[in-house]
C-alpha cells in the first residue's frame, strides 16, 4: 500500500495540530471562571477590538466563563475635554470632581460598556453590561490618597469594601457574559469611580477565578534596567524588584493587584499584550503563552 499524500493537507493538519494542544487546557479550564481587564490598544485599535471579542465568545463556547472588566480612561479625559475641564491625576489615580463624576459615570456605563456588550452579540456571544451599581455589585468606600505622606481628599474616587457576586455569578452560568464598568456604590449611595486592574482583581477573588489577565500595551513586565521581559514571577520577587526599582511608574499598582488576587485565592494571573492578535487564546491555550505569569511560588 502506498504512503498517502499529506503534503496538500499540511495546512489543515497544522491546524489540527494546534487543537490537539489546546485539548488538555479546554478540559483543565472547563467551567472556571477567568477575569479579563480589558483596556488599553484593544479597546482602541478596531481589528485588535475585533480579535479580543472573537477570543471571548470562544472562551465562553467550549465551557469556560469569561468575566470582563473594563477601564475607559483616554474616553473620559476626551469628553472632560469637550467641556474644557481639565484631567488631573494623583499617583496615577483621576481627580473626581461631582462633575467629573457624573462624566465618568457616562461614558463607562452608557457608551464603552455597551460598546463592548454589542461587539460580543456581533460575534454570536450573550454578553450582559453592568456597572458596580446593579445590585450593589460593587460596594466601596471614600478613597485618601496618600502624597507627601498625607492623606489627600482627590473626590469620588472609591475603595472597594465587598464585591457581591450573586450576579456575576447567575449571568456567568448561563449563556450571558458580564461585562463590568468600574463604578462603585459607596455608602451614601453615591457612584465612585474606580481603578478598572483593582475591579477585575477584586472581582476575580470574589469569583474564585481560576486566571486573572490583564491585557495591557507592553509585552509584560518589564526589567526596567534591561529592557527584557521578565516570562514568571512570584508574590516574593514582584515586591524586591519594585524595592528594587525594576518595576516601576504603571505596571505597579497592575502586579500588585495580580499580588492580591494571588494571595486571596485566584491561582494564577497573567500580564499580556493586548496588541497581540488573539492574545487571549495565545496565553491560555499553549504550552509557552506570552507575556509574565505571577503565581505564589
């Protein structure tokens, strides 16, 4: 019997070949949740957009549950802009002024959580929009930041005090994916803005998830003296290379969430390239994945 010609299916059998080592992950993964921060060049850059929704939608077919939390920052520093008010930050954390306030408020929930809740339904996913308001999913508290070792008033800026998932959780277990817009509900019943890494920390401890992603505009942690991407770390090196000075400006208050959501029960979390196509899929279904992993030990 002859050999069988597999030259002119080298394409197909490829492909193949990458499902085959997806398999062990689809079936270690199946039913746990993972929470995705969606931010950055993907929520900008339209083809980029496209590919995060079409990983979601697949995560959520083959049995898993996608939970989405975005930020919005560059849209709401555009129309504050529009009003010729001025943005203005303290330690990387927006001034939040009623107006502001009520500004943030609209452009997360009315148009940058609906905007993400249409491009999953484009893709044939059920996705569900929320804010930390919907049944006091997100209670929080009056944020101080300390400048100068004082303890700074810089408006409605929240700290998150209980994450009730009753929600999440019904929408996650049905055909649904919640997509959370980061307001918080303090106890004045008044809306509070809040750092979108510390929701999706928050929310995966709360949920239990299995990953936390972060997608952001670098290839991971970077060594600032090197210039190299640091592939893993631990709870123990990320705190001696921030003393260090190696971790440094935004990608601090990122890995320590991921620090927090390692030490109160999510197994693993990871900091990746959103301007990767199909990065979502890349660091969860192969053997290498891209970006820095954070993990205990």
């Amino acid at each position: 019997m002859s050999e069988p010609n597999t030259v002119k299916y080298d394409e197909f059998i490829k492909k193949a070949e990458v499902l085959v080592e997806a398999l062990p992950y689809i079936q270690k993964f199946y039913g746990k949740s993972v929470v995705v921060k969606y931010g950055g060049n993907a929520m900008v850059n339209e083809e980029l957009k496209n590919l995060v929704m079409q990983d979601i939608v697949l995560l959520k077919y083959i049995g898993m549950k996608p939970i989405i939390v975005h930020g919005g920052g560059p849209d709401i520093s555009s129309t504050l802009k529009k009003f010729d008010v001025k943005s203005e930050f303290v330690n990387g954390l927006r001034v939040t002024d009623s107006f502001t306030m009520d500004v943030a408020q609209m452009v997360l929930v009315g148009k940058t959580n609906k905007e993400i809740v249409k491009n999953i339904n484009e893709k044939g996913g059920k996705a569900a929009g929320l804010s930390g308001l919907d049944g006091r999913l997100i209670e929080c508290r009056k944020h101080f930041e300390t400048v100068n070792g004082v303890q700074t008033d810089i408006g409605y800026v929240g700290e998150i005090t209980k994450v009730n998932t009753e929600m999440i959780e019904l929408l996650a277990s049905d055909e649904y994916i919640p997509v959370i817009a980061p307001i918080g509900i303090g106890p004045d019943g008044h809306s509070y803005n809040i750092n979108a890494d510390t929701v999706a920390s928050e929310v995966a401890i709360a949920m239990k998830a299995e990953k936390l992603i972060l997608l952001t505009d670098t290839e991971g942690v970077i060594n600032s003296r090197t210039n190299e991407l640091l592939e893993f770390l631990t709870v123990e090196e990320v705190y001696q290379l921030i003393d260090e000075g190696i971790i440094t400006s935004g990608m601090i208050p990122k890995v320590l969430g991921c620090v927090e959501a390692i030490r109160n029960g999510v197994l693993a979390t990871h900091i990746i390239d959103g301007r990767i196509p199909h990065c979502l899929l890349l660091e969860i279904f192969t053997h290498k994945g891209i970006g820095t992993m954070i993990i205990n030990e």
